[in-house]
DNA sequence: TTCTGGATACTCGTATACGGGAATACAGAT
DNA sequence: ATCTGTATTCCCGTATACGAGTATCCAGAA
C-alpha cells in the first residue's frame, strides 16, 4: 500500500484480529468510549475503524444503539460458504493455468508450515495464505479482494475447526491433494475438491452447533 | 430496514445517486468542506458517508489526499462484469426453480415500465430492479448484498450504456429472452442468455472506449 | 527564461464538546 | 407483589476546534 498508515485502520486491524482469535466473541458489545480509552486515541478514529469492520461483515452497528461483534448463525454461516465455493472455485479455476512454479511451491512451503505449526493461532493466518496462493494467478483482481473479504468474515469460525485436531489433519490432506492436481494443470479435477474441501468445512461447522441464537 | 435514518446515510445516499446519474463525473475530487457546507451539516456525517461509499467502492480514499469519485479503467470494469455473470448467474441458477408467478409478472411488469419510460434517468433504476427480481428467489442473502453492490459499482457506466438508444432496445429484448425462458423453468437457459446479456454490456463499454486514463 | 527554494494556504486526521434518544432503575399505585 | 410512569444515566450522532502534512505559488538565482 505504502500509504500513510491512519490511527483508524491500525485500530482496525488490531480489532480485526482480536476478533478472528477470538478474543472478541460474537455478540461482544464494542463501546466506542471503551476502545477509545483502551487504545488511547479518541473516539474518532475508532468510529471509522467501526465503520470499516461493518463494512467488511464483522461488526454490525445501529444507529443509537451502537456496535456489537457480529453474529451469524447456521444459515449465515451456510451463505457465506456457498458464496466462498462459487468464488474460489471460479478464482481456482482461472488461476490453475496461469500458476507460476514459485507460487506453487510457495504454497507447499505454507502446508509444510502448518504441518510443523504448533501454534493454534498460526493456522487460521496460514490456511489463508494457501487458500490465496492458489488464486493469485486468475488475473482478476477484484475477484481477489472478494475472496479476502470472506475470509476475514469467516476466520474466527474456521479457527475454531482448525483448532479440532481431527478436522486439521483431514484439512490437510484434502490441501496435499489439491495443491497436486493443481501442479497436474487439472484445473476441474482442483475445483472438484476445492468444493469437497469447503463443504467439509460448512458442514462440520453447522454440526458442532456454532450457530448463534441470537 | 425501520431504523433510525442518521444524516451520514442520507449523506451517502445522495452521493450515490449523484455518482450513478453522472452529475458527479469520476475523478471528481470530493471535499469534505464542500460537501458539508452544501449539505448544511459538519464534516463528521461527511466523513462517514464517504467512508460508506468507499467501502461499495464508489469513491476512493487517500489519506491526506482525500477522497474522489472513483475511477474505472477497462480493466477494472472487465473484472466487475466478469464478478457479476459469475454472481448473477449462481443466483439465477439458484433462483429460477423457485420463483413465485408473481415475481416473474412483476419483472414483466418492470420490463413494461422500461418499455414506456421516457425518462433516460430512470431506467437505470429500472434496469436493476428486473435483474434484483429474477435473483429474489435464490435463498442467499448475502449473495444478493454482493450482487446489489456490484450494480450500485457498475451503475454510472450502465446508464450510459442506456443512454444508447440502439444498445436499450437489444438489451430490452434480451431481457424478455430472459424472462421467458425463466417462466418456462428452463434455468440453463436463461443463466446462458444472462452471461450472453453482460458480455454484449461490457463490450460495448469498453469498445465505446469509457475507460478512464488514470 | 527556467529551475529551485521557501512561505503560504488548503485539506485532512484527530481531539474535544454538546445535545438527544434509548435503556434502566426506582418509586408509587393498584 | 407486580405493573406502570417518570427520572436518571449512559451512549451515540453531530458540531466545533486544533495540529500536521502536502500541494501550490511566487520570488530569486542560474
């Protein structure tokens, strides 16, 4: 970016995070007089740093009654993976062709990484970056930008499934085998299990009861 | 929505018509004192509105720069018709089996309207009421959030588009290609028609050379 | 004439201040 | 004891104020 970094989006990004580690459950009420005083800036900047996370998905606000984590439930949690498969699987499928050999093993060297990563909090940022090594290469940058989005959406849900150990080692396995077919330029073979390994996901999400009640 | 409307959002709606109907050029720098002066407010709801429309990436934002209509080159409207046949189509697809016969005469309805309608300025609205109509019965929410989002994105540029009289009348029957083929439940059909109907539009953009040189 | 350096003006980011509306808690009546 | 109405408190939306960074413009030198 190389822009001047605003005090907003540093209190963006430190909330985001929060967030997707969980720190910041959902439904947590974020007072702006709070986080203001917590981060010692005034409540300026932390509106517009509000104002983006809603924009992003991850916050909701309500005029006079302020913002809060936000909350999905099952049907959410659903949309937003349906959304992802069309999405990535689109990305994957113009990006296989158009893979560089250094991209590639570049994402093998994050799946080795997760594979010795002993920390918990490490997969979540990991997992992304394989998932965004594969789509570099579609030439679409927006489609790009759409794809990150979701997953800050989704990150904290998809820690918590890393955090299973069971569902980590069957994640990973599923990424060996995409990440092969992906080197064989079978570009539909890749999205075949692209769509496995996201409904895998969603539904061992909807499973463990994460819905929200709200 | 029923709640609260607060300055900022009638601020950002506004500004967002402005931007779709074209009094507001791209490039346009936006000052945060004019616009408060003009609007006769401060430039705190200003600030939140421009914010919003960045995030719908209607303008841009650079810090200490400030913020100016965005601008959109053929690269970039490329890639957002190419996001929008892939979204439009998904929810067609999805939408199709289960829309009510009075959805599909609403749409005809709308189609009706264009037909009659004088009036250049609204057929924008028009035009994107059709397509919202056909997609209502997708069952993804989110997915339709993404596709409004796009329209409001792609809006300026369409309206020219309409502006053309020979360009309305084929896409007008394209549209009523559409809608029939919707009524006779034929999803395949009408998804390959909808991605026919966006890449006539982004032809036509581009080749009537609506890139900006920024 | 052209290029450079500095001063001025402009605009944004952030801080502080104020007014209003919603939620809550308490008091009184049934 | 419970319900209702009122008052208080909290929090957000908006307004005003200030400091800093950048761009512009003019003057002076090459």
């Amino acid at each position: 970016m190389q822009r001047p970094q605003t005090v907003a989006e540093q209190v963006a990004n430190v909330l985001r995070e929060s967030i997707a580690d969980g720190s910041l459950a959902a439904g947590t009420p974020l007072r702006q007089d709070d986080l203001a005083e917590r981060f010692g800036f005034s409540r300026m900047p932390v509106r517009d740093a509000l104002r983006q996370l809603e924009a992003e998905g991850i916050v909701s606000i309500h005029p006079t009654k302020g913002a809060h984590v936000a909350r999905m439930d099952a049907t959410e949690i659903r949309e937003i993976f349906a959304v992802r498969a069309l999405l990535e699987s689109e990305a994957l499928r113009l990006s296989v062709p158009n893979l560089a050999k250094d991209t590639l093993d570049e994402a093998g060297h994050v799946l080795k990484q997760i594979d010795a990563e002993p920390n918990v909090g490490r997969w979540g940022t990991l997992n992304r970056a394989f998932h965004l090594a594969l789509y570099s290469a579609c030439g679409n940058a927006r489609l790009l930008g759409l794809i990150e989005a979701h997953h800050n959406a989704a990150d904290r849900y998809v820690r918590v499934l890393l955090s299973n150990l069971n569902y980590r080692s069957r994640s990973q396995s599923e990424h060996w085998d995409i990440l092969t077919t992906c080197r064989h330029r079978d570009a539909e073979a890749a999205v075949r299990l692209l769509k496995r390994h996201l409904g895998e996901g969603v539904k061992t999400l909807v499973e463990a009861g994460l819905a929200g009640k709200s």
